[in-house]
C-alpha cells in the first residue's frame, strides 16, 4: 500500500500505532497507573504486590519490566523551566496518572507498575511538541536529564471538513480535500485550540530523546494535533532546511510507530513512502504521496 508504513499492517492497526502517541488523555485524578478502562489496576488485573516486589502487575509477562518512579525536568528553548505541561510514564499497555510540572519545570510520577516498552510521554497540546522517549534500560528509578520543549506557534488553523483547504503554520502547508477522512483524537485533544493544525521546525540540537532511523537525520518538525490521521493521505510541504538541490529524493520518517513491530512502541520510527521531492524552485520539500498522520517528521537525503 503505497501511502502506509513500510512493513506496518495498514487500515486500523496504522491508526491504532499512531493513538498509542495520543492515548492517555490528561483526565484523570485516580493515582496510579490506568488501564484501557482507566482503572489503576496492574495489567493483569492485580490489585497489589507481593509485600516485597514495589510494582503492581504480573512480572513474568514477557517483556515487562518494572517502573517505581520518573523524575523529569522540562525547560524551553532558553533553558528558563517550563510550569505545568502534561507528563506521563506509559508503556504500550498502560498509562500512569498524569502529573504537571512545577514551577521548576520537574515531575515526579510515582509508577510502581509493570510495564511493556516503558517510555516518558509529554503531552504538550498546541503550546509545545509531544514526544515519548524510552526510559534507561534497566533503570526502575528513571531519572532524564533536562529536556527541552520547543514551543509551538501561537496562531493555528482550524480543520474545516468536507471542503478543500490548505493549512499552513511556520511554512509548513498540509493540502485536503472534500472528499478526505480526518479523525482527530477528541478524546486526547478536547479542547478547540488542541485541534488546530500547527507546525514547527525541531533544532536538531534541541531535540527531545527520542532516538532517530538508522542513519540518523537531517530535519526534524513537529506536527500537531497529534495522531492526527487522513484517508487518502494528505499532501503535505515543508521547508527546505538544508537548501538542497532541486530534484533532490527525500526520505521521510514518522515518530511513533516502529517497523515490523506490533506492539508500535512510542520510541520508534517508520518510514513512509511519501514520495517526497525537492521543488523545481529549490524553497521546499513536497512529499507528493501525501502523509496519512500527524507526528513528528525525520527528514533524511536519500
């Protein structure tokens, strides 16, 4: 299928991949970690440990490991702490509860639970990028150094369905058309200024820890609302940061899904088959193919 990820199932499981970024939603006010019905109970259903084992869960799950706590410390572009963004530690089958940063721009999320590619996920809505980064193998006290937030623009557009339209945020413009599927997380997202369509340019020096493709990358942008998806996938242009030749083939990748892995963790990338070109005028990179989602964007030479 031309237009979905390679080595991904298309249809639903692409959509159920990419929400695995936008689950968790920000509502919750029970402590501790919660299930697909946002109950705290561990994964398999206990309700408590074994006196001396501090996680709740099944610990012979394959793949499951134990998280006691995460402490994280957000700050933005000029290194001045970032007060009351979102946080959570989520693997592929479990969430924790939310917790907002302090004034000092830290969280502490106690966790205490087993869990299946644990990450730390930031919500950050239409202010900042949303990302999840795996925590240190090994590590059930996770500690992340600083991390910075790059900022969203302050204006966004409003999705306007059933016609066609082109959105355009920081240069970056995304093509629809009537006859486009849009689903938008609403569940996550439900405020009206989470839904508009935003984009930013992520400093490579300034990107959160979320690893890149074999090979590395040489752009990145950020893309909002989140998981974000369009059926037939929709045109989308960038800028060309590193003034690359007219003509010249572009190799995208999309973070939050991983190749031919089911379990789609949040660390990882696919790569799409967006067909992406450097224009005729040298100024952008037009992925003609389009792209079925929203996410953070790797760009690469090919």
């Amino acid at each position: 299928m031309k237009h979905s990820l390679r080595n991904l199932a298309p249809g639903s499981f692409l959509l159920t991949a990419l929400l695995a970024l936008g689950a968790c939603s920000d509502g919750g006010d029970e402590p501790g970690p919660s299930g697909p019905n946002g109950s705290d109970a561990g994964a398999n259903g206990d309700d408590g440990s074994n006196g001396t084992d501090p996680c709740k869960g099944d610990p012979d799950r394959e793949g499951a490991v134990c998280v006691e706590t995460l402490d994280v410390t957000l700050d933005d572009e000029e290194g001045d702490p970032i007060e009351g963004v979102t946080v959570f530690c989520c693997g592929t089958d479990i969430c924790s509860a939310p917790v907002a940063t302090d004034a000092e721009g830290k969280a502490h999320i106690e966790v205490n639970s087993y869990m299946l590619n644990p990450a730390f996920k930031v919500a950050g809505g239409s202010k900042y990028i949303s990302f999840a980064a795996p925590l240190p193998e090994g590590e059930t006290k996770a500690v992340f150094p600083p991390t910075t937030l790059v900022a969203m623009p302050e204006e966004g557009v409003a999705f306007e369905i059933g016609t066609d339209q082109t959105l355009s945020s920081n240069d970056v413009h995304l093509e629809i058309t009537s006859d486009t599927d849009v689903f938008i997380d609403e569940l996550s997202l439900p405020d009206e200024e989470d839904q508009l369509f935003k984009a930013v340019q992520i400093p490579l020096d300034k990107a959160p820890p979320i690893g890149s493709p074999e090979g590395g990358l040489d752009a990145m942008f950020g893309l909002a609302p989140l998981a974000t998806t369009f059926d037939p996938p929709a045109k989308l242009t960038l800028p060309n940061p590193q003034g690359w030749p007219a003509g010249t083939k572009v190799r995208v990748f999309a973070h939050g899904v991983e190749i031919a892995n089911e379990d789609a963790p949040y660390a990882g990338w696919g790569e799409l088959d967006a067909d992406a070109v450097v224009s005729e005028h040298g100024m952008s990179i037009v992925l003609e193919a389009g792209t079925p989602l929203l996410t953070t964007i790797g760009l690469r030479q090919e």
